[in-house]
C-alpha cells in the first residue's frame, strides 16, 4: 500500500516498498516499510524518515554455463519483486529477460549465458529479526549532513551514523561527492569510514574514481543497510578511464581492488579500438584472481567477416578459443561460412572442440534453394583421466528414468541434487505445490552405471517426481576419446501472395549412426477468411513424427482459433488439441474453449478435458462478467500430477456512478485435494480529479476449508495520492 501526499514543495510518502538511498556510507539502494519526507527549494533540499527494515539484502554472484538455466538462489525465502538482475554490469527486465520462481527460488533467462557472462542478483530475504530506522538528510548548497539511526528492538541497541560531506555535481560525468562518516554505538564513539567520488569528463578523455575505507570499529550491517562493498576493516578502490586521442582510437582502462581484512581482490580490464569506415579491431587484456585473458577481435563490414581469438590462462586450466564468420551476399546469392576452435587443457583434462558451418541460399522473386553442412568433433586428448560431469534434467511429472551421456565408473561417485539441494536414497523431500501448500516425500533413489531412476513415496503409493523440477547429477566417467556430429541439409521454399511452403531434407550423421529428418511446412491464408500454420517432422530411424497446426477462421469481429500438437515416439505420444471461438457483438463478447491433452509413457498415461468460458454484458453504465471453468483428468497412480483447480466460478459486477467506479468480485475455487476457497473483493475508484488522482480502497476476503481446517483472511488496502 502506498500513500502521498504532495504539497508543492514538501511532500510526504507512506509505503513498505520505499527504495532510499541516502549514502554510500550508511543506507544505501536499500527498500524499508514506512514514512519517507523531502523538503526542496532552490538552495536547500531536507529528508527525513521513519521507517522499519525487515528484509535482509542479498547478492548472488556467478558465471553462466553456457545454458540459459535454470539457475539457483541458495535462500529459502526471497521476497517478491524485490531483485535486480545485472548481465554484465547491465540491468536485465523481468519477464522479458529473465523469468524467476520465487518459491522454488529458480531463475531462468531469455538467452544463453556463456562461460564468460557474469550474473549479479540483488534481492531481499525475509528477517527474523526487525530493525527500526530514523534520521535526517539536509543539503545546503554543496553542504551535506545527515544523521541516520539503527536500533535492533530484540536487543535494544543503536547504531548512529553522523555524517558530513560536499557534493559538487554539474552531471554524472562531472562530479566531487566526498563524505566521512562517524559511527556511534549506544552514544559511544566507535570508528569512521570515508567515502570519495570523483567523475571529470573532456573532449578527449573521461575518468573516474570511488574510493570506500572503513574502519575496524565502523561495523556496517551489510545486508541491513545495502552497501556490498562497504565492510568493517576494508578498502575499496574503483578507477575507469577512456581516452580518446583521435576519432578511430581510444582506449578504456578499469581497476577495481578490494581488501578485506587483509584479503585482497584485484582485477583490471585494458582494451584498445581501433574504428574505421570498413572495419574495426579489438585489442583486450584482463586480469582477475590469478586468470589472465588475452582477447583479439576484427570485423571487416563490406564482406560481414568477423574473426574473434581469445586464450585464458590460470593456475587451473588453459584455454584457447579462435572463430571466424564470413558471410558476403548478392542480390540473388548469399553464402556463408562459420568455423570455431576451442582447446583446453589441465592437470588432468585435454579437450580439443572444432566445428564448421557452411552454406548457399538461391533467391528469385517466388523460389528459393538453400544447401549447407554442419560439422563437429570432439576430441579428448587424454582419454584414460576421469573426471567429473554434470547433467542438468528437467522432471515433468511422467519421466522416472534419467540417462546418463556417458558410463560412470565409479556409482559411488554419483551425487544427485534437486533444486541445487543434495538428496540421498530415503532421504525426504518437501515439494512446493501451486496454491501454496506443500508435501514431504521419501525419496527412493536407484543409480545405475549409466542412469539414474528417481521415485517419491507416500501413503498413497511410488510416483515419478513432480514437474518442473531441476534435477543435477554428477559421476565420474570417462569422455571417449573422440565423438562427432555432421548433417547435410537441403531446403526449397516457395512463396506466393497468399501462402510460403517450404520442404527439407536433412541427413544426421552421429559416431557413425545415421537418421533422416523430413520436414514439411506450409503458412499462409488458403481460403478468403481461413489463415494456417501446418508443419510437420519426421525422423525416418527413431520414428518420431510431430505435428503442429495452427488455423483461425475469421468473421469480423469475431473469429475461431483452432491448435493441434501430436508429438509421437514408438514408446510415448502427446496430443494436445485446443478450440477456441470468440464471438463479439459490440462491447459485448463470449470466449469459449476446450482443450483436450493426452500424454502416455510406456504404460503411464495421462488425459485431460478441460472446458473454459467467459461471458460480458454492458448495460447502460453497469457491465456484468462471468467466469466458468471445469476440468476431467484421468490418470495411472505412477503418474504425479500435484495439485491442479477442478472448477472455478466468479462473478464481476461493475457500475459506474458519478464518473466513479464500485466493482464487486465473487470467486470460487475447487481444487483436487478438496481444498476449496472463496474470495469476495470490493473496489472503489473515485472520480479523478486534479487533486485526487490513481485513488482506490478496496476490502478482500479469502475464505479457504480443507476437510476440517478452515481459514479466513481479511485485507483492507489501496492507493490514495493527494497533489496541493
């Protein structure tokens, strides 16, 4: 819930999301639940809050995997909309980027994250224990002085940080913020930290420098107040610089050093660019933990060439990366080129990955004709040293079974984690379902020379683990001493006004075994008002064929919307059939449809129908909406399917009176463990006006019964914003 109040000049916020930041030195990019008051004129600006802190923030650091994930969170809370996701030193979008589970505490990303891509996750974490937070921010002209007070209520103690400082700011290039901190336990002097910023920006160069030291005696509460650089007993130093003595060249420098109570980090970034009309060259140097890395690129545009050679050399490991693309085209010819070397090697590994792409594409006006090949081989080049693995599987509710890429030569050495969580035969584990509630399993674990079988037990038999779990295994194998992958392919495509269709071929060469791969597509609008998207696979040895057809037929304004899936195997098949017609009579619709899905695994199965429909009628100043769902599920006891809605049912009335608005909602949900839930919510949105604007109240009640548990919650809420 959120509450302003703005008077011209002061204004006034009430929220549990304020994200404040009033120094480096004490409360910093932190988020707290209370009042925030800012003062401003021109030469004087004043901050004042009140304010409880009762989540902990969190970083999670890592490099990718050369997957798009998932990946884990170590925390067994995270608190909601609360992270900040960085790639690179970027900041990344929700749901656009990135998706996050909150609860399984997984996040995925919308693209691979390489080897060399470095991830950091700033998110907030429940706290058992709750801080109250006061204080003051005034800045006359350059002037700063803050106070700022911590008091943990379980133990009664404050922490007071007095501070001084001179802010000179013309723009974030330009910049002198220098600031010491003095920091009081219970009234009693107990140490200082300093804190430097400096940005000057010219034509022909740009620097910067932060510069961050603590005392033994300032005991800064990292995850309380938010600066992860900031520790008692430790220095931090931050320089960049670009120069740019010509318009073609420049050259970027970046430093960063931190010591800790006598342990030191250090790492730096040297890079040269060289950039002309046709071309551009890299030159890059970097050093971090004892890893160096050499980089190189070039891009030539006129032939779209680019050439990458990269060697990274530790105490570890070395490895040597080399590509090249090259990809000139005509007006009727492309062609292209792709070639890519790795080696690495250590004490005990040498691997050597070489693969190529080639390719033509002949284009005309109605007809296209594209060839190419595709090659890669991997060597191990020391073929006798075992070493660890590690394969990452996605449970969907069906699989039991999880097989391993290569023999393990030792089962004791075969280690099992789901959601990054070690898991042992007959240990247990706690599943996190949809709606909130949860369950304890055994876990009956069986490891094989070459897989894995998984089953979680309870008092109502042996399942195959629940979906969208991540499911890692480790072993100890040996890598063949060389493995290889080839296809050929051959393409024609055809395109008129109204409709493309295209056929392949593609041969699939792998260790000496062969497939063929037929795929057939066609898109387009056959009939005057019907559009499709029809494909369809097939592999020739393995006997997998998939189908996929899309089709609308339109009747302005309404139209049907059909969707077909058949994906099948000689053991498993899934069907999944959908039917959607939506009819509109003005501001008035019906949206109908019904879903079948049919999945089968050896002798497991599992089908489901499932109906959904929706109904909106407007009258004069009133607008009625209902919602019906109901769904049939039928299925073998192996299979798993957690806890899913049977039939919902909700009524929305809306009326508007007065140019406000009073909306009444009415829901019910049944779910298949008997859980069955009532919510009744109630909304006013008063007239916008200049003086009231984004204003709502509303009251929820959430009524929930469980075979003989019962629970009731009652929440009473909204916006209110007041500009004077």
């Amino acid at each position: 819930m959120e509450l302003f109040l703005n008077f011209s000049e002061f204004k006034i916020r009430f929220s549990n999301l304020l994200n404040l930041n009033f120094s480096p030195l004490s409360l910093y990019n932190k988020k707290v639940n209370g009042i925030y008051i800012t003062y401003e004129n021109n030469t004087l600006s004043l901050k004042g809050i009140i304010s409880k802190i009762e989540g902990l923030k969190k970083y999670k650091n890592f490099y990718g995997n050369g997957t798009p994930g998932p990946y884990f969170l170590e925390d067994t809370f995270l608190t909601p909309f609360t992270e900040k996701v960085y790639l690179n030193g970027n900041l990344l979008q929700r749901d656009f980027d990135y998706a996050i589970d909150y609860k399984q505490r997984i996040i995925s990303f919308s693209f691979v994250i390489t080897k060399n891509d470095y991830i950091v996750i700033e998110y907030e974490s429940p706290s058992k224990e709750i801080y109250n937070l006061s204080g003051f921010s005034l800045n006359l002209s350059a002037l700063n002085l803050s106070y700022l007070n911590l008091e943990k209520s379980i133990e009664n103690t404050q922490n007071s940080f007095w501070e001084v400082g001179i802010n000179m700011e013309k723009d974030e290039n330009n910049l002198l913020n220098l600031r010491r901190s003095f920091f009081f336990v219970n009234n009693m002097y107990s140490g200082y930290a300093d804190y430097l910023k400096f940005a000057l920006s010219k034509e022909l160069f740009t620097a910067s420098l932060e510069y961050l030291y603590a005392e033994k005696g300032y005991i800064y509460l990292t995850e309380v107040l938010g600066n992860n650089n900031l520790l008692s007993d430790s220095k931090y130093i931050h320089f960049s610089l670009s120069l740019l003595p010509f318009s073609s060249l420049s050259y970027i420098y970046d430093f960063e050093n931190k010591i800790t109570k006598g342990e030191e980090f250090s790492k730096q970034n040297h890079t040269l660019i060289l950039n002309t009309n046709n071309s551009k060259a890299e030159f890059s140097y970097s050093y971090e933990k004892s890893k160096e890395e050499i980089g190189i690129t070039y891009t030539y545009y006129p032939l779209s060439l680019n050439s990458m050679y990269k060697k990274t050399i530790s105490n570890s490991y070395v490895s040597s990366t080399y590509s090249m693309s090259l990809s000139p085209s005509l007006d009727f010819l492309n062609s292209y080129f792709l070639v890519y070397s790795n080696d690495y090697y250590s004490d005990k590994a040498y691997f050597r990955d070489f693969s190529y792409t080639i390719g033509i594409s002949i284009k005309s006006k109605s007809f296209e004709l594209n060839m190419g090949e595709k090659f890669n081989k991997k060597e191990n080049l020391n073929p006798d040293t075992p070493i660890y693995l590690a394969q990452i599987f996605m449970t969907d509710g069906v699989n039991f079974s999880f097989q391993l890429s290569y023999p393990t030569i030792d089962i004791n050495s075969v280690s099992v984690y789901i959601n990054n969580i070690l898991v042992k035969n007959n240990s247990t584990f706690t599943y996190l379902f949809p709606d909130g509630s949860y369950k304890t399993y055994t876990l009956n674990l069986s490891i094989y020379e070459n897989r894995v079988d998984l089953f979680f037990v309870d008092n109502n038999g042996i399942h195959p683990p629940p979906p969208d779990l991540s499911l890692t295994i480790y072993y100890l194998t040996i890598i063949p001493q060389e493995s290889y992958y080839q296809s050929h392919d051959l393409q024609l495509k055809f395109t008129s006004p109204k409709i493309s269709s295209s056929a392949s071929l593609q041969r699939i060469e792998q260790d000496f075994i062969y497939d063929y791969l037929i795929n057939f597509s066609a898109r387009g609008t056959i009939l005057k008002n019907l559009w499709i998207d029809l494909t369809n696979i097939y592999k020739i040895y393995e006997k997998n064929n998939k189908l996929l057809l899309k089709s609308v037929y339109f009747f302005l304004p309404s139209y049907i919307y059909l969707d077909l899936n058949i994906n099948s195997f000689p053991y498993a098949k899934t069907i999944l059939f959908k039917i959607n017609p939506v009819l509109t009579f003005g501001e008035d619709f019906i949206n109908f449809s019904l879903e079948h899905l049919e999945n089968t695994y050896y002798e497991a199965y599992l089908k489901y129908l499932s109906l959904n429909l929706e109904f909106k009628k407007k009258f004069s100043q009133n607008e009625f909406k209902a919602h019906f769902y109901k769904t049939w599920r039928t299925y073998t006891s192996s299979v798993d399917t957690g806890t899913y809605l049977l039939n919902s049912e909700s009524i929305n009335l809306l009326r508007e009176l007065n140019k406000s608005k009073y909306e009444l909602f009415i829901i019910h949900e049944k779910y298949n463990t008997n859980l069955e839930k009532y919510t009744v919510i109630f909304t006013y949105i008063p007239n916008k006006s200049e003086k009231f604007t984004n204003n709502c109240l509303y009251i929820k009640g959430i009524y929930s019964a469980l075979e003989q548990n019962y629970s009731f919650i009652l929440q009473i809420g909204g916006n209110i914003s007041v500009n004077f």
